[in-house]
C-alpha cells in the first residue's frame, strides 16, 4: 500500500468510527527473546510479524541449524503476544551489530515502531571474514497493527513490513 | 634356489658307473687285431666340511630316522633353542606325511623353548598348502598356559611378542604334515592372515558365506544352513552373501560340541586352563577354520573390529566433510603438527573452551584502545576474547575461538571436533576488538609473534612456526608491509583471508607480498558465491556454503570448530558451523604447521616454492593457477609429504649403518658405518652404550669429527645362556641415533644344529644325483664328507637335511647348502683330488615360495635335490 491510500483510510477508518473507542498510541512493552548473528536462513534483510506457535517453531528451528546445541524455544503465549522477527539480511564480514534500543514500541495509526541501535562495521578497522546475517527477535503485546517499522538510532527506518 | 628332481637321478649313475666297470676290462678274440683298451679311467676323491650357518638349529625329532633323535613332544621335553633363529623343523599327524621315523605314530606337536624380547616377531613358514596340510603356532608360558596362537589356513603364521621372557614356543600339525621353518627376532616382513588370538574380532562370531546352490538338499550342512534361515533361498534373496554365524549356529550346523583340532587350549601335562576370554577367542578361531573346511561353506572368517586411526572419535567429526576434502585424515598418518605452533591473530580465545584444553601456549592482548577491548585496560598478557558485543545483544562472536578451534581443536579427545594440526600449538593474540581490528595493533600482534619487538615490551619465550589472519580490509600501509617482511625473514610463514567480498579488488593484508591469500571453496569443490578472486589469490581452501545441505548429513555445509556464547551474560561454549575465508585460512595455516612439525627447516620461500610447483594441491578450476583457486585446492597429504622430500639447505644428518647389530650366538665383533646423511657440517661424539660391560665400541677409522668406522664388539665370557640386548647411543651435532644390539649366549647348543646332512654331487646342467658322499658329523656340530671314486667331469655340490625323509633333501623347510654359496654354485672342475672344498648350510625362507599355495597331497612339494634310496637300509637305529 502506498502512504496515499493509507492515509485515507486512516481518514475512512476514524470517520468511521467517530465517537468509538479506539487504540491511543500505545506504548508497548518489548522484550528481546533470542538474538544472534548468525541467524540462518535470514539471508534477505526483513522484518516479519509471528503470530502463532507453529510458525514460531518452523522459524525458530530454521535459525539455530548451524548450532550444535542451540537454546531452548523460547515460551511465547500467543494467546495476547507475537514475536517480531527483525532480521538484518546476510553481510560479509563480522562487526555487524543488532539490539533493541529502550524498553517499549509504539503503535500509531496502525504502524508499530521498533526503535534499534543498528551497527555496522567502523571505516579504517580490518574486520573478521566471517558471513553474518544477524537477527534480533522480540515478544510483545498483539494489536492491531497493520504495518511495521525498525527504526535506528537516528531515526532511519531500516526496515519495513507489513503483518 | 629350486632343484628339479629326477627321480631316477641315482638309476641312471649307477647304469653309468656299471658300464664304466664293465668297460674297463676286457679281452682278445680271433678277429683282426681288436683296439687296444682304454686306459684305466682316473677316479678321484672329494672333500670338505659342511658348516651350520649361524642362527641355525633343527627340531631335534624330524622324520628322518638317520638323523640324531631327542623328543620334544611334551612341555618336560621342550627344546631349548637360541634366539635369534632359524630352526628347521617337521611335524604330522598319525598315518601323515612320507614314510619315516614319525609317519605311524606322528609328531604333531614341537615343544620350544626360548627367551624371548618384547617385540620380537615369531614366524612360521608352513612348506605345504597350509590347508590340507595345516600347521599351527602357539606361544605358552613354562607352565604350559596358553597366551596367544596363530591358527590361519595359510602358509605363515605370526606372533609378536608383548613381554620379554621364557616361553614356550609349540608347532603343531593341526592336519596332515609339513616341513617348517621357525624364525625368532629375525625381522622379516611376512604377515599372516590375522587369525591370531591377540587380533581384534567379535567374540564368538563368524561371517560365513554358503556356496551358491540351486538345489536344497535333505541331510547335510547345507539342509542345516536352509533351516537356520542362513542360505539365500530360506530369505528370498536371490543371491548369496555373507551371513553373521554365532558358536550355537555353528554348532547345529556341524553337528560338534566342539571344535575340531585346532591348538589346544591346555597343554596335555597341564592343568593351567587360559583365561576365560581367550578360551572364547580360541573357540571363536577355531570354529572359523572348521567352518572353513566344510564344503558347503565358501568361505568362513572372524567378524574383525577394524580400527584405523584416520577416524578420530570426537563426536562432531562426521560432520566436518571439509577435512576429508583436503585429504586431511591421511596427512595425520605422517604427522598431527607435533612442536609447532600457529599464531591465530584476531579477537581472542575462549581459554576454559573443553576441546581447546591443552592446546594453546601464552598469548597477548595486543589492542590499545579500551574502548575496541572492551577488557578494562590497553595492551595486557591476557588474550581471553571478553566479546566484541558485535551480536545484536551486546554478546560477543567469539570469532578467535573458531579459528583457533579449525587449526588446532583437541583431536581423539572424545570431545567435540577434530582440528587440522591438532599436535601443534596455538598462540592466540588478541587484536580485534568491538570496532574491528586497528592495522596497527595487528602489526604488533604480527611483530610479537614472529618474535619481533613491539609494543608489549615483551617477546614470545618461542617465535611462532605460522600466523593465521583471518581479517582484513582493503586499506593497506607500506608499514604493514616492511612488518610482514620482517616477520617472513624470521622464518614465519604468514597466511590470510582473502575476503568475502566477492570481488578482485586486492584485499590485506592477504594481497600484500609474501602473505598466502587463501579463497573459500564449497563442499562441492566450487568458489563459494562470497569469496574474493583475482590474480594475487594463492591457494583455496574449504570455506563452505551454509545454505545447502549437499550431502545429506542434515547440516549445513559450512564448518564446523568451536566457539562461545555469552547470550543472557552467561558463558557457555558450543560448536557452531560458519563459512567465510575466515573459515578457510585457518585450515592452510593448520596445515603449515603440519609441514613444519615434518619438516622443522622448511622456509616460507620453500613452502611458496612447493605451492607453486603444484606439490601442494590439487588443481581444480582452470588447468595450473587461476584467478579462483590460485594454484589449486590444499591437499594436506600431498603437502605433507612434498615437505618431507624437500631438500632444505645445507643440514647435517647422522646416519649410521647398519640400523641394528645382531651377534646371534657365535658373532664376536661387527662394524659401524657412520656417516653424514645430509649436507654441511656435523660432529659425532664418541659413542655410549648401556651393556654394563658385554659390548664395547672402539673407532677404527675415523675422521676429525668422528665419522667413519667403529668396531662394536661382545664378549660373551662368564655370561650366564640368554639373550643379551643393548642401546647404542651416537649423538652427534644434528640429530642422535640409537643402534638396538642384541647377543645370546648359548654354551649348551645341540649338535647338529642344521639336521642330518646328506652331500651330494650333482651335474651342473640336469641337476641329477651323481653321487651320494660318506657323511660324518662332528661334535661342533659341522659334517665332514667325502665322494669317492669320481670320474673326469664338472660338478656341483649340493648338502641339506630331509626332514620329512621323502628323499629329497632342499626342500622348502628343510636345510640346504652348496659350494660355495647356494644362490651360485660353483662348478668343480675334477680332474684331481681335492680336498676343503667347505661351505655353509642353513635354512633360507624365501616369502615368495610361501606365497602361492602348493598342490601336493601327501605332504611334500616336488621341489628338491634326491638322495639315495639304499643309504636308508642299515641305518635305523
């Protein structure tokens, strides 16, 4: 969807439901469930929306293959959380950095932002040959969102998505 | 040697000699004046001395009555034989083998007894077929315990000895009869075919494979076989193939609560049974040889555990296809890296990681800045990778661990993985830090590992053999460079990451000169889609592509080494698989050090010179070097061993000849050659050895730095009867050798230690029997003999015992002489008297006579000199 269509139906959406409740912006609690570099399977930057235990499963055994002893499968109750996948895509060399930056997300207007300290190599340092493709996965409250944006710490947006 | 027989040798002699008589006289008749005789024919006479050759002895009962007799059939008569030695022997069954002594009542087993070393081998060479005429070997303690047999269907059976004492060694005659020869300590290569109880098989089991056969029959092993469900047809299957048979199975299959003979378990005067698992094993072999020769069975052996050592048992080994890619487990029979070390520069080492215990000296932190080390402080002795924070939760990659983990993982520990050079040592030198690595604290990391000074102040208590980089960029200082020269001039072979940037463009510091760049390839021996190319790439290496699973082990196809995760602030170590040629570079530098630990000189221009030449890999891609793979994919074995022919320049080496020093019984004194091997200069000091007192060593020609002759001497006065050994040390200013010599003293030798000897006179070209001579053996154990009445003629002479009193004496197993030497006889000229004509008699094994199988039944092999039949009558005793 491009931002003019979006924009209507916002406008549709709060004509429609003039005098209903609806979701303020909200302030999400989030919190990191696994992070890594070496995410396999995730060789494309992307951020996708896991909304329910199977499909957590599948992803999560996807990304531990190169491990020999990976960590147990994190517990989500999908029942009221979903786990946001935010996956950098495949570099090739280490020095490559993921995390979340604060405690919360936002959701405005049908768009959930993630805000992420997103680190790449510094110029003029030799750097470790390895391929990485680091993932960071975070649980938080289900709601109804429609779009998704990872935002760095200045206020690019990385990554976009859609649920 | 093999002599053609004719039997009818002597037939023919005697015609001859009977016309030669009869010629000789005559008279007158009527007729015109007759010719005048002949003159009377010259007859002379012939003789010499028959010598035993030393180490040689004879089983004291054979089947030839002529010879001197003295039983050895029972553990109270066991023979005492000298050892080293080669003993002559003969051995059957009741109603087997020729006419003779022991052919009625047989001789099936030879007691001996003698002192044996650790690691001595124990040989026996069967003279028959081995199968219908079967013998076996035994190895008892004095009091009759069994310790170990060889019990094959083949014509050598083998021991070796694990502790040196007194033993008793039997020959048995499991079947039928043969002539044997038995050697001790003589160290010749034969090898039998593993049917020994000391051999590693399951217990108590069998592969058995049936005779194809279209029919079932009723009755029979193979009606058994039908029932027990071990033939093709009782399972539907359309062939025949091999089948697991237990005792029970075998049992029911032919009908016998035990097996057949075979060696027995307790000696007949004995009552030491052996332990209770070598019972099982004797029963388990002795099962296999009855199962052997029942016709329905084609072919029946143990169920053997091999174990080779090219499969290390850490757990994750199956899973690193990128050792047997290059090779890997067959340069291990040549070295595992012993004595080198590997400098892995980059972001440290996880030291409490189990499968890197052992396997690391000191190293350094070499990064200046603390905020790129994360540890508290700048430069400092400690190398523990505190974590770069580069994983999206501030844990750290632990990279260093997995390089490090490539060249040099614990091996064979159980544990974990395997790693290249798993002998050698790694230095981990910390120089990558949250940032990366700053090119400066990666030249000092260089500087001290090379043993260069640099910023730490200090120097390496041992300069590294090989450094691994397994980083870079494309930034490059002429800085950098002169560092790298430095340290190759230093000896240090440096190698490097050529990046995974999938591009030619030069990338450090792997392009710089003098730096093995190393690209990545797959597991299908394809450039992985990341890695770096172009005309400064050296060599390629196993690097992996994880998003496949190409053969099928249910991983991806990176590698496989170890690492640690601090993931929730706890540290935890694993094993994990990457790819990179950060991945790749660490298995060349493994390798290096494996060439090193060969090849302790070998140069970083000598290593590039055996890269270039093609010694070192195996070229894929485009034929000779190419931008992909430089000049080829590494071989580990062919690098490995192309370092170990490499001339390195000018280096002594001790070499002394020859390798060991056997006196035997009757040797006095041997010389030493000792000389230089290799190149340059070398000094020898004056030898030692460790006799106490039996052996001396004194130059008799040497040079100013001691090489050349030595005279080594025994002196086997007041010595009490055994087998003496001792260490002679040579150290010199390369290398030390140690000469292993060994003496017996043996005052109470049987006579006759070469068996009964018959002397015969042969005609060079036909080989037949001319004459048999008068024999008279002496005390010191030699034969005088005598020809009488030989005519004009050339001749050769022949002597040897006949065993198995057949008639024929040099057959296999049986001694045999001839003068002068048995390989070349010499043809005797007599046309006078003639008189020491001496030579040598002894028992010569030939490995290739016992490798073919021969065909005869009744317990000879058609191959030997005959000896005269009437000699037989009068001399029974």
């Amino acid at each position: 969807m491009n931002r003019l269509s979006l924009a209507m139906l916002a406008a549709l959406a709060l004509q429609g439901c003039a005098g209903a409740n609806h979701a303020p912006d909200e302030a999400l609690p989030v919190e990191k469930v696994y992070a890594s570099s070496q995410c396999s399977g995730l060789e494309q930057p992307e951020t996708v929306w896991i909304a329910d235990a199977a499909a957590w499963r599948r992803r999560y055994a996807q990304m531990m293959n190169l491990q020999i002893t990976p960590p147990p499968l994190p517990v989500v109750d999908f029942s009221h959380d979903g786990v946001l996948l935010i996956a950098m895509g495949q570099q090739t060399t280490g020095g490559y950095g993921l995390n979340l930056a604060g405690t919360s997300a936002t959701v405005r207007e049908g768009v959930l932002t993630v805000r992420v300290e997103w680190r790449e190599p510094l110029p003029g340092y030799a750097q470790t040959q390895v391929m990485t493709s680091p993932c960071l996965l975070v649980k938080l409250p289900d709601r109804a969102f429609s779009r998704i944006w990872i935002v760095d710490q200045e206020g690019r947006v990385r990554l976009e998505g859609v649920r | 040697m093999k002599l053609t027989i004719s039997g009818r040798a002597l037939l023919i002699g005697t015609v001859f000699g009977l016309l030669l008589q009869a010629c000789g006289g005559g008279g007158g008749s009527d007729s015109p004046s007759p010719p005048p005789p002949p003159p009377p024919e010259q007859k002379y006479t012939l003789s010499g001395v028959v010598r035993p050759a030393a180490g040689a002895a004879i089983d004291s009962d054979v089947n030839d009555p002529a010879a001197p007799y003295q039983a050895n059939d029972a553990v109270a008569d066991a023979q005492p034989i000298p050892n080293p030695v080669t003993l002559g022997g003969y051995a059957n069954q009741p109603g087997s083998g020729p006419p003779g002594r022991s052919r009625i009542v047989g001789d099936s087993m030879d007691f001996y007894r003698v002192n044996l070393l650790a690691d001595q081998a124990l040989n026996l060479f069967i003279a028959n077929d081995g199968v219908r005429n079967d013998l076996d070997l035994g190895l008892y303690d004095l009091a009759g315990k069994l310790l170990d047999a060889s019990v094959s269907q083949s014509r050598v059976e083998s021991l070796t000895v694990e502790t040196s004492g007194d033993y008793l060694v039997v020959v048995q005659a499991t079947r039928g009869a043969s002539n044997y020869v038995l050697t001790i300590g003589q160290s010749l290569a034969a090898t039998s075919e593993g049917m020994r109880l000391s051999d590693h098989f399951v217990l108590g089991e069998a592969v058995v494979q049936f005779q194809d056969n279209a029919a079932i029959t009723t009755t029979g092993t193979l009606a058994r076989a039908h029932t027990l469900k071990l033939t093709a047809q009782s399972r539907q299957e359309a062939q025949e193939r091999s089948r697991l048979v237990s005792v029970n199975d075998y049992r029911e299959l032919l009908q016998s609560t035990a097996a057949a003979a075979c060696i027995p378990p307790v000696l007949p005067e004995s009552s030491i049974p052996p332990s209770e698992e070598l019972q099982v094993r004797l029963e388990t072999l002795c099962m296999v040889k009855d199962l052997n020769r029942d016709n329905a069975i084609r072919s029946a052996s143990p169920n053997y555990l091999r174990a080779t050592q090219l499969v290390p048992n850490d757990p994750l080994y199956s899973f690193q296809w990128h050792y047997p890619q290059m090779s890997l487990p067959q340069a291990w029979d040549l070295t595992t890296g012993t004595d080198a070390i590997v400098a892995v520069i980059d972001t440290g080492i996880v030291l409490s990681h189990p499968d890197l215990q052992g396997q690391l000296v000191a190293g350094y932190d070499l990064i200046k800045d603390p905020g790129n080390a994360l540890d508290g402080d700048g430069i400092d002795p400690d190398p523990t990778d505190v974590g770069d924070r580069s994983n999206p939760d501030g844990s750290g990659s632990f990279h260093g661990t997995h390089v490090a983990g490539t060249v040099a993982a614990a091996t064979n520990n159980s544990v974990g993985v395997a790693g290249v050079a798993f002998g050698a040592k790694v230095m981990p030198l910390r120089a990558v830090g949250r940032f990366g690595g700053s090119l400066y604290d990666i030249e000092q990391a260089v500087r001290y590992a090379a043993g260069l000074s640099n910023d730490s102040g200090t120097l390496p208590p041992r300069r590294a053999d090989v450094i691994n980089l397994s980083l870079g960029s494309t930034g490059s200082a002429a800085s950098e460079q002169a560092t790298l020269d430095q340290a190759r001039a230093a000896g240090v072979i440096v190698v490097a990451a050529a990046g995974n940037s999938q591009t030619s463009t030069r990338f450090y510091p792997a392009a710089y000169s003098g730096v093995i760049a190393v690209s990545a390839v797959t597991l299908s021996k394809t450039l992985a889609s990341y890695s770096n190319f172009g005309s400064w790439i050296d060599v390629a290496a196993p690097g992996g592509n994880t998003a496949t699973d190409l053969n099928g082990d249910g991983k991806p196809d990176g590698v496989l080494s170890t690492v640690a995760t601090d993931a929730g602030g706890t540290l935890a170590n694993d094993y994990v698989i990457w790819q990179g040629t950060s991945m790749a570079a660490p298995h060349v530098a493994g390798v290096a050090a494996l060439m090193k630990a060969r090849a302790p000189n070998l140069t970083p221009q000598q290593f590039d010179n055996l890269l270039i030449s093609g010694a070192m890999t195996e070229d894929i891609g485009v034929t000779g070097r190419d931008d992909q793979f430089g000049y080829g994919l590494l071989n580990a074995y062919q690098a490995v061993a192309a370092a170990s022919e490499q001339p390195v320049d000018p280096t002594p080496i001790l070499a002394v000849s020859p390798s060991a020093l056997n006196f035997g019984t009757v040797l006095n004194s041997q010389t030493l050659t000792v000389l230089n091997g290799g190149t340059g200069n070398l000094t020898v000091n004056s030898p030692t050895e460790d006799s106490g007192g039996w052996l001396s060593v004194e130059p008799t020609q040497i040079d100013a730095n001691g090489l050349g002759i030595y005279t080594v001497s025994v002196n086997r006065a007041e010595l009490a009867d055994g087998v003496y050994s001792a260490t002679l040390t040579l150290a010199s200013s390369a290398n030390t050798v140690q000469i292993k010599a060994i003496m017996q003293v043996a005052n109470d030798l049987s006579a006759g230690a070469i068996g009964y000897q018959y002397v015969l006179l042969t005609h060079p070209d036909t080989g037949e029997t001319v004459a048999d001579a008068t024999v008279t053996q002496q005390t010191d154990g030699g034969y005088t003999y005598t020809f009488s009445d030989i005519p004009v003629g050339t001749y050769e002479i022949f002597a040897g015992s006949d065993s198995n009193n057949n008639f024929l004496i040099c057959e296999a197993g049986e001694s045999c002489g001839a003068y002068l030497t048995t390989d070349e006889p010499v043809q005797i000229k007599v046309d006078h008297d003639q008189s020491g004509l001496d030579f040598v008699s002894g028992y010569t094994v030939n490995l290739a006579d016992f490798q073919s199988v021969s065909e005869d039944e009744d317990g000879t092999t058609g191959k030997g000199l005959s000896r005269s039949q009437t000699r037989q009558v009068g001399t029974v005793r």
